[in-house]
C-alpha cells in the first residue's frame, strides 16, 4: 500500500461520491413528484437506444484499426452475435456465442 | 404507489432477474478478477478491493482509481476525474426518470447501484407477466452489484492461482450491448436514435481518441436536440 489505511478511505469516499453524484445528478434536477419538461421526457424516450451506441463504440475504443488485424476479431465476434441474434432471438446464446467466438479468434487465430 | 391487490412475489421476480444478469456475471468476472488481481499487485488486499467496489462501485473508474492510490494523496482529484470518467450516468438517470418514478425507498439501491450494464439491462428490458417492475429492476440491479463486489475481492483471494486464459472474455459486455442494441432497433422509432448514437461515437473516438465519452454525449445531445421536430413524428 502506498497510501495510509485513512488515506486510502479517504480516495474510496471521493471515488464514491464523484459517482454517485453522476448517477443522482438527473433525479435531484426533476424530481418525481413534479412533471419534467418535455424535452427532458423527450430526451429520456430517444437517450437509451443513442446510449446503447456509444457503449458499443466505448467498448472498442481500444482497437487498433490501422494495424494488423484491423480489429477483425471484434468485427467477426459482433458479427457472430448479431447474426445468432437474429438467427434465435436467444440473448443468452447470442453473447455466449460472440464471447466463445472471441475468445478463440484473439486466442488461436490472430495471435 | 404499491398496487394492494399484488402480492409480491420475489422469488418469482428473482427468477425473472437472473437469467438476464448472466452475461453480465460472466463479464464482470472477468473484470472483476482483474482488478482484484491489478489491486492486489500494487499492495491492496481483497479487502480493499471490497471496500472500494462496494462504497465507489463503477468499474473505469475504479480501474483509473488504481493510479490514484499509488502516487500522493489527492482526493480531490480522484473526486472530480470520477464524476468526468462516469459523466455517461447523467444519460442513464435521465433515461430512467419515467420507469424509476414512484419506487419508494428503492428507488435509492436502484439510483445508487445504476451501472452501464444494469442501464443496459432495465432500460430495454420489461418485467414479465406478474412481476412487480420494483422488484424486477431492483433483482437486476442487486445481482450486478453483487457479482462485482464478489468478483473483486476473489480477484484478490486467488487471481494469481488462475491459469484458465481469460483473454477475451471480457468480450461478453460489449456482446451485451450489442444484443441489447438489437432489442432496441425491434423498435423502429428507436432506429434513428440509435444510428445518431453510432455515428456520435464513433466521431467522437475518431477526433478524441481514448476521451471520447464527453465529447459523445455532446455530439449525441446536439443530434438529438436538433433532430427533435423529425424524431418525434
């Protein structure tokens, strides 16, 4: 360790309290017993699936694309779990399969 | 408000909750052990592991916190790169304000515990037939704490007696958000949206590389803004 034990305490209570206030932020500004704007029921309605994209692209923010494999394995494993996907409607199987995909293409194909 | 004539059955909400929590266990197992394991190298024990992931939970930005607790003591700055690092919860908050309102005292484990993949999971998931909506989200949101707070600190227990390769099956969250993009585009007015979180992010990857998250979201409220008067129709 290199902080002391109440240090460390210390960092873990402002860690916290930096994410908590992200996570309260929205509620504290409309609370529930008071109608929000129409805006902000209109940005609640369209944010998740917009929200849902940018976790995608956050998940592969650490590809190399301009160098060998050019991000093939992800590509091929997004692939994969779109096409079962589609193919069972199974979410379960659909990541379970990209996963097991994955891991053999980082593991044994482009190594 | 509680509808009288239901009983609440958690056993059955539990029942409900789990099998959507599975990929997640099996991606936060895998960060999980990792940062036990990243904690544990750089001196601080399972416990500490523990104690962070359940007071500070959110996963980057314990992973960026490591690096704070190996230089000199600033909680400040630990304070303030938190709320940068995990400014992507505002979106979440208020995408949950409608399904979130008139939960009690639960609304508080819910708010508190509000990850990317417990996002992922109660925004486009609906409970099933005779499933209070409280106790469907709140199972979701409990099994997820839980699996990372138990996969943290036996990433501190055992993390180094692991020699099964892991390599890549942290790959199961981004397959989640894959899926869970695809259960939203079923929808064809989610489509635009979505398309315009894409583009937004990827943008924003392109111009700012490993910060993208902030100016993303900016990106993706302007479109959203701007595009109003068509996205609602």
């Amino acid at each position: 360790m290199y902080l002391t034990p109440l240090q460390t305490i210390a960092m873990i209570l402002a860690v916290a309290a930096g994410t908590q206030i992200t996570r309260w932020l929205p509620f504290w500004l409309f609370p529930e017993n008071r109608k929000p704007p129409a805006l902000v029921t209109y940005l609640g309605r369209v944010l998740p699936t917009a929200t849902m994209g940018l976790l995608i692209v956050y998940c592969l923010k650490d590809v190399a694309w301009l160098s060998a494999p050019h991000g093939a394995p992800e590509l091929i494993a997004i692939a994969v779990v779109a096409a079962l996907h589609c193919w069972k409607g199974n979410v379960l199987l659909s990541i379970a399969g990209g996963t097991a995909a994955y891991m053999l293409l980082v593991q044994a194909v482009f190594v | 408000m509680e509808r009288l004539s239901e009983k609440p059955n958690q056993l059955a909400a539990l029942k409900a909750a789990f099998p959507s929590t599975v990929p997640v266990m099996t991606g936060y197992a895998c960060l999980g052990l990792a940062y036990g394991l990243l904690m544990a190298a750089n001196g601080y024990g399972p416990l500490w592991s523990g104690l962070m992931s359940a007071i500070g939970f959110g996963g980057s930005m314990q992973y960026v916190a490591i690096s704070l607790l190996v230089t000199a003591f600033d909680p400040l700055q630990a304070f303030l790169l938190a709320i940068m690092v995990n400014a992507r919860h505002i979106f979440y908050g208020l995408s949950m304000l409608g399904k979130y309102k008139g939960l009690g005292a639960a609304r508080i484990l819910l708010i508190y515990t509000l990850s990317d993949e417990t996002f992922s999971l109660v925004s486009t998931l609906e409970p099933p037939e005779g499933v209070r909506p409280r106790d469907f989200y709140l199972w979701i949101s409990l099994l997820d704490y839980a699996y990372w707070v138990i996969a943290t600190v036996l990433g501190g227990l055992l993390g180094r007696f692991l020699t099964f390769d892991t390599t890549g099956m942290d790959f199961a969250l981004t397959a989640l958000f894959v899926v869970l993009f695809l259960e939203q585009w079923k929808k064809k007015e989610n489509r635009p949206a979505g398309v315009i979180g894409l583009l937004c992010a990827a943008l924003a990857l392109l111009l700012f590389r490993d910060e993208l998250v902030i100016p993303a979201m900016v990106f993706i409220l302007a479109a959203l803004l701007g595009g109003r008067k068509r996205l609602c129709t």
